[in-house]
C-alpha cells in the first residue's frame, strides 16, 4: 500500500487494489483472519517475532515458515524436522522482522485470477520440489496445467474461493488467489494460501497464461487495467 499512498497524495491515477487492499494482502496474517470470517478456509498459523521462538514452540513438523509481508516465495523454509529448524538461517531484513508458521498441507498447488471481478481459469503448477522463487521466475522451474485437471467441485470450490477473497478484501483489477489442495481429504483438503494484488506478469508468469486461455491477449488485459486507472479506491 506505500507505493499507492504515493499515487494518492499526487493525485496519480493507478492500477490494482487501492492502499487498504494492498497493504491487507501484504500482511499475511492479516489477510487470513479476513478470509477467515468471511467463511474461506485458512491452514491454521501462528505469528512469530523472531526466528527464535521457533525453539520454544512445541510444534511437530514438517511446517512452512515465511516473511509475514513477503512475496515471490523469497524467504520461504520448509522445516521437514527438527534439525531444520535449528538450521533456518536469517530472513530477509529488509522486511519486517514478523513470520507466519503454517502447518504443511502435502499436495498440490492451484491458482486462480479474477480481472474487475471476473474469474479467469484454474491452474494447477506442477514442480519437482518446493514452489520457490526459480521454481516460479526461471523459465522450466514448473509446470503450468491449464485448466487443471481436478474434479469439478474442487475446481468450482476455487473459483469461488478466488472471487470471495477479491472483494473481501476490496480489490481492483487483476489479483491472484493461491491455494493448497490435499486430494486425498477433497473438498475439506482445500485452503486459500494467500491473494496477490500484483501477480508477476512476465512470460512465465501466470497471470498472462490464465488470460489467454481464456481468449485475452496481454494487450487487452493491460488496457483493461489502465482503464480501471483512478484514485480514491
């Protein structure tokens, strides 16, 4: 939400969410307390201020750890035993210094867009090991199933899911709904990880992908965004 706090005191006409939705999207655990009273389903968390809480918290992995407020993946760790978690070295300083400790939810990873309210597709984001930063930005890192092959009521259940999510939060433009699916629980295995109000839009990027499955082209998409370019979101 800085950089739309900017656009607003200069009077900038912007695209995406406005400053409230940004910055709620960005806090992790915010988010999730949102989604979470608006009937969404969230993997159960805790909010730590240090790295060294870790070691007073009678948790049994595996567990993901994360920068409450950061994005790409970047300063992700996945703990599969209790000697990882002695091996987590420091995050990312530049962010703040508060993480989210998830439980892991084994699976697959399914992703959703919604452009001015409307749904975009399912895809499913297929990878070797963890979705991490190469495995997102590095052309190979992953592959993208596009629709993903899931049963309909999952694949439903997530695009609902991806709309509620956009207007709980009051958001604008494109925004991304990420979620985690344990197909041996079905429905009660899906969990909204997380909404990006500025999902990647490089080649490899899936955003750009969902849109054009669905017949848009990367020059309408970003004409549909500069047209939704104002202020006093």
């Amino acid at each position: 939400g800085s950089i739309q706090g900017i656009f607003e005191t200069l009077k900038i006409p912007y695209t995406h969410s406005g400053v409230l939705s940004s910055a709620i999207a960005m806090d992790k655990f915010i988010s999730k307390k949102l989604f979470k009273a608006s009937g969404l389903p969230v993997i159960d968390d805790l909010l730590l201020n240090s790295r060294d809480q870790l070691k007073r918290i009678p948790l049994i992995p595996p567990f993901v750890i994360k920068p409450n407020n950061g994005g790409s993946s970047v300063g992700v760790n996945f703990i599969r035993n209790k000697k990882e978690i002695e091996d987590v070295g420091e995050f990312n300083t530049h962010l703040d210094r508060r993480y989210i400790l998830e439980k892991y939810i084994p699976g697959r990873e399914l992703t959703v867009a919604v452009l001015n309210g409307r749904p975009l597709t399912v895809t499913d984001i297929v990878t070797e090991d963890w979705y991490d930063y190469d495995a997102k930005y590095k052309t190979g890192g992953s592959k993208h199933i596009i629709p993903a092959d899931v049963p309909k009521e999952i694949f439903d259940l997530c695009i609902n899911y991806a709309i509620r999510a956009h207007h709980c939060l009051g958001c604008r433009g494109i925004t991304r709904s990420d979620f985690r699916w344990n197909e041996k629980k079905g429905r009660e295995g899906l969990f909204i990880l997380e909404l990006n109000t500025q999902p990647g839009m490089t080649k490899t990027s899936l955003v750009p992908e969902q849109a054009r499955f669905v017949g848009l082209d990367l020059q309408y998409l970003c004409l549909e965004l500069i047209k939704d370019a104002s202020c006093n979101k």
